[in-house]
C-alpha cells in the first residue's frame, strides 16, 4: 500500500484501526494490545502498544510481542488492523474457532480467537507463517453466511480498499 500505514487509512470515514478496536472493546477484549510502530500510539486510546522484533518481522512476530502482554488472558484475538467490517458479533463468534473463511473458502488467519495456552503451544513450535501457525493446531472454520461484506474482509491493497469504501456508500 505504498509505505503508508494501513490501519490508518480511512473507510467511511473512519480509519480502519479505530473499527478494529471498537469491535474489539465491544467483544469485552482486555487487555486490548495493539502491534505497531509508535505512529500509532495517538491512536489506540487506552490500549497498550508494543511493537514486534524486528519491527517489520510479520504477523507471527507480531503475535509473540503482543502475547508478551497478555499473560494473564485466558482467550487470544488476533485481528488485522486492515478490516474494517468487523464487528464484536463477528469476534465472540469466533471463539474456540480459530480460523474464518471468506465465501471464496479462502482462510483469513487474521481474524482468529485462540485459547491462549493453545496459542503459547503453536508458537513454541517456531512456525513463520500464519498458515503455519493454524496448521499446528485444529482449527475450525466458520463460514461467512451473510451478505457481503463479510466481517473479516480485509483491506491488503488499494483495490480492496476502494471496494470497502464502495460498500459504505
């Protein structure tokens, strides 16, 4: 997407990192850790910010820093900062799942509820890929039964960014 951060770019008007963190406050997420470079701390409210090593490194980096800050969790969303249809509904749903499916039966890793033992388990295995890391486990997929858009449909390049900002007209 250019460099940009993507989080932090609008859809109907909001940006997309706002909506994640209102679904998941909405969904009693706590604590709530957001995966980023400090840019973002004027954004996330009271959520806590930690960023992964190296910075850049991914999303299972990613993970692993955030999971540093959770010790006390019993269940672990993991939420892209690029979706911005989810919904509270859509992340209690989830739970026990650990995987959803886009209509296209495409798996959307970044959209997952995890218990956290079970995720402290598939980590230590080492995996680098999301795929990896739900490959480790047995996850379950929900599919996406409503209209579009679905929750989960992510904003990964700027075509898909101007389909979202279509579906809010």
């Amino acid at each position: 997407m250019g460099g940009v951060l993507k989080p932090l770019l609008p859809v109907g008007g909001v940006p997309m990192l706002h909506r994640v963190l209102d679904a998941a406050r909405g969904a009693g997420a706590d604590p709530i850790v957001v995966v980023g470079p400090s840019e973002l701390d004027v954004h996330i409210g009271s959520a806590r910010r930690t960023q992964e090593e190296p910075p850049g490194g991914g999303p299972v980096a990613g993970i692993v820093a955030g999971l540093a800050l959770c010790v006390e969790a019993d269940e672990i969303a993991i939420l892209g900062g690029d979706l911005p249809f989810v919904t509270a509904e859509a992340i209690t749903g989830l739970r026990g799942a650990k995987a959803s499916v886009y209509k296209d039966e495409r798996r959307q890793p970044m959209v997952t509820v995890w218990r956290a033992e079970e995720l402290q388990t598939a980590l230590a295995g080492g995996p680098r890929s999301m795929m990896a890391l739900l490959n480790a486990v047995a996850a379950t997929d929900v599919r996406w039964a409503g209209q579009d858009p679905p929750p989960w449909y992510d904003c990964d390049t700027p075509q898909a960014l101007e389909e979202a900002q279509r579906w809010f007209r």
